[in-house]
C-alpha cells in the first residue's frame, strides 16, 4: 500500500490513474479503523480498478472540542488494516495540506440541514460537506463508499452532489454490527466496560421502534415507548429517536403502508454520543 501525505504526491499519482483509464473509489475515514470500515473497502475493491482510503480527523466537523481531543488515533493498527484490506494507497494528510485553501461550498440543504444530527451537531455537516469536497476535487474519484451508519451525512453527500453536478458515484454500504448488534464506531472504544455491555440496548430501542409500527402504532406512540424503554438504563441520554422518510429523511406523523422508513436514533452513553439507525418497509 502507497502511504502518502502531501496533495503534490496525491495528485501526481491520481494523473498517473487518469492517464491510464483506471477507475478510482474513494473510502473517507477518519481513522480508529474497525471492520465497519474495512467492509467499505472491500465494496469498494469489488467496483474499481484502485481504491483509495483517507485518514483525517476533520476537526472542523467536530461541535465538541473534548469529542475531537479524545477522537482515539490508531495509526498503526489502521496500517496494518488496510494493508490486509488491500487498499491501494492511503492519504493521511496534516491539518496545514487540507485546510489551507479549502474553500467554502455553497449548499442548500434545506430540511436535511435542520433535523436530527444537523439539530444537535450546529456546524456538522458544512464541516463534513467540506471535507468530503476537498477530497472529492483532489481525487476525482469514480465512486466514493459511505456507511449507513452516518445515514443523514450520505443524504447530505448526496444533495451536495447533485447540486454541484459533481461526477461521481455515490454508494451507501450497510451498517457493520458487533454480534451482541452494537453498531460498530470508533468512539465504541472510548466506553468503559459497563457501558459497553449496555450500549447494545440502543439497537433494541431501535428494534422495538420498528416492531410498534408493525403493530400499527403512530410514531408520536413509538417515541413516547422509545423514550420509556431508554428511561429504564438510566446510563443513557437519549437526545432524539426519529421515524423519517428514507428519501427526504423527513420526519413522518402517519406511517403509509409500503413506506421506506429509517429509525434514527442517538444518546449519550457514559459522555460518549452514539448514533444508530435502520431502515424498515413499514
Ligand atoms: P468515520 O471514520 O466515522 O468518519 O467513518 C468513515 C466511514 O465509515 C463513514 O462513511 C461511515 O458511515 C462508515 N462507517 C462507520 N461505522 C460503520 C459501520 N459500523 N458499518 C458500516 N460503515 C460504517
């Protein structure tokens, strides 16, 4: 695997793939690599000719200053990871390489931008939509591989490429799970034990969630359960659970028959913030 640090290097390299007709896939991460990540790399494998991964702890995307401090680096486990995943090369630049000359992106997110993580994260995503901007002119990617787990910054992604005609294809790869059904994440590694072995209740609120609307509860009913169900593990915060259409990720108040719904669902446990969704056919 090519390691590279400078944005001179990347795009030599990236003209060098251009000239030569090979398709590139690009994987942003943000380090602290867990199999979550790596199955992005192997769909990506799958779809191009070169798969590029990024390790960047974007620090403008981070509302809180603690959260980006005790972001957990794990530089040479990452190596060592993508290496196994056949990465072809890895950009892990410095702050200095990404942020000067990083423009400012005109887009309108419209109600994306307002609900759910844009509520509790102000500033999130215009750091993320950034970022991902940045890295999208220097590498040109073909395609570029996201997680549902971040469900609402793929649709953020996604509206700011369709806005800016930008030439790539987006995917979006299911959520990676422990096999107690923990959503797989980096800050998983900052919970203490305790907190770990309760953080799988949030994938049952979300199955509860999901088991009330096919029961033919509305989702005023759902939230106001969710909320009981949450109140029980007091080590838990719920900031919000969300029953939203999966195209707009629209809050719903009556849940229609043959509807795409994602269940969207984020806490504070042990002063770490988890998210978490799935998508059911109501
Ligand atoms: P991050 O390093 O947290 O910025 O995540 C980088 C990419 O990995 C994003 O597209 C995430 O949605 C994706 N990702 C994170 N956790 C998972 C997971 N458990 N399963 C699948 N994709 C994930």
């Amino acid at each position: 695997m090519n390691i590279i640090k400078t944005i001179p290097e990347l795009l030599e390299q990236v003209e060098n793939l251009k000239s030569k007709g090979k398709t590139i896939g690009l994987v942003p991460t943000m380090g602290a690599l867990h199999n979550g990540h790596i199955s992005l790399f192997k769909h990506a494998k799958k779809e191009v000719d070169y798969v590029i991964g990024t390790i960047f702890i974007n620090r403008i995307q981070f509302n809180n200053s603690e959260d980006f401090t005790k972001y957990p680096r794990t530089e040479e486990k990452d190596r060592e990871m993508l290496e196994m995943a056949n990465c072809d090369l890895l950009f892990m630049p410095d702050e200095d390489e990404i942020y000067q000359g990083m423009q400012h992106i005109n887009v309108e997110l419209g109600a994306i931008g307002e609900v759910m993580e844009a509520q509790y994260r102000p500033g999130h995503f215009d750091g993320v939509a950034r970022i991902v901007y940045r890295f999208f002119s220097l590498i040109k990617p073909d395609i570029a591989f996201f997680g549902q787990k971040d469900l609402q910054q793929f649709k953020v992604i996604e509206t700011m490429t369709r806005q800016l005609n930008l030439p790539v294809e987006l995917k979006m790869c299911p959520i990676i799970r422990e096999d107690d059904g923990l959503a797989m994440s980096s800050r998983n590694m900052r919970l203490s034990d305790e907190a770990r072995e309760m953080a799988p209740k949030l994938f049952a609120a979300l199955n509860y969630a999901g088991d009330l609307i096919e029961f033919g509860d509305s989702p005023d009913q759902v939230k106001s359960k969710v909320h009981k169900f949450i109140e029980k593990f007091p080590a838990f915060s719920l900031e919000y659970i969300e029953i939203a259409d999966l195209e707009t990720l629209m809050p719903v108040s009556v849940v229609k028959r043959g509807e795409k719904i994602a269940l969207c669902i984020a806490a504070f446990l042990d002063g770490i913030r988890l998210i978490d969704n799935i998508i059911i056919i109501s």
